[in-house]
C-alpha cells in the first residue's frame, strides 16, 4: 500500500492561505455534479487534479479571473433511445463549475493543462516574492526644493 504525503503542513507555503477556511474552495453546480479532486503543492506549483471521464476535452473550459481559477465542463448523458430501462443510477450527467481561490492573482499565460486517461491536471505556478527592498534615489538641494 503506498502511503500519501499529509495532507498540509504548516511548513508548506500555501498551507495557511489556500487550503484555509479563509480562501474556500467551492462549486457553484451544488444540484448537480462535482467532479472528484485532489489539489497538493509541489516546489514551484499547486496542482489540482480534477476526475473527468466521459468529458471531452472540448467540452472543457479553464479561466482565470483575479485570484480565481474557474474550470467548467459538461458531460453528455448517453441516448435515451439506446437505453431500455435502468437498475442503478449513479453517474451524474450534465454541466459542473468548480472554482478554486488562490491567496494571489493568477496569470493566464502561466497556467498549463494536460488531459489524460480521464484526469483534467492544471498546473498553477506559485507566485514569486516581489523584491522586498526599494532603491532610494539622492537628490540635490536644488531638486528637493528645500
């Protein structure tokens, strides 16, 4: 049995903000159905790993807006008119929208998507720390003003 890393730890950088109650992840198809997810970090990204089968790739759509990272999809029901009658009913059909908030603001452009075996993965780049120091510029006593 191969054992999985925990789930956060307080060392990790996004532990606190995005896996916090603070930056929730939510769906906004609550009637409908949420694909299963895993999101983990890695050094240089969070990865969200989103079970899809039966959906197209075509039928996919992955946005950024803000903070925001908005997947949609759709997947299709099968013809009613192959279908006699159903004994179990547990595969949900229809459209999804899951949006997950990251605790800084997405580049579209960063952010990479691969396909496989009915697995949607989406690579978001962490943000790099902006220079934490400021350059000071001398004046003169004649550009100062003073």
């Amino acid at each position: 049995m191969t054992r999985r890393p925990r789930t956060s730890t307080p060392h990790s950088p996004l532990a606190g903000q995005f896996f916090s109650a603070q930056a929730p992840l939510f769906s906004l198809s609550a009637g409908l159905w949420n694909p299963p997810t895993d999101i983990f970090e890695c050094q240089e990204a969070a990865v969200i790993r989103m079970e899809v089968p039966g959906v197209l790739p075509a039928d996919l759509e992955i946005m950024a807006r803000g903070r925001r990272l908005i997947v949609r999809g759709h997947r299709s029901e099968p013809r009613a008119a192959e279908i006699l009658c159903y004994h179990l009913t547990e595969v949900r059909y229809g459209r999804f929208v899951r949006v997950f908030e990251f605790p800084f603001a997405l580049d579209q452009r960063e952010i990479e998507a691969t396909f496989e075996a009915g697995f949607l993965v989406i690579r978001v780049p962490k943000q790099r720390p902006a220079p934490s120091s400021i350059t000071i510029t001398l004046l003169s006593e004649e550009d100062s003003g003073l």
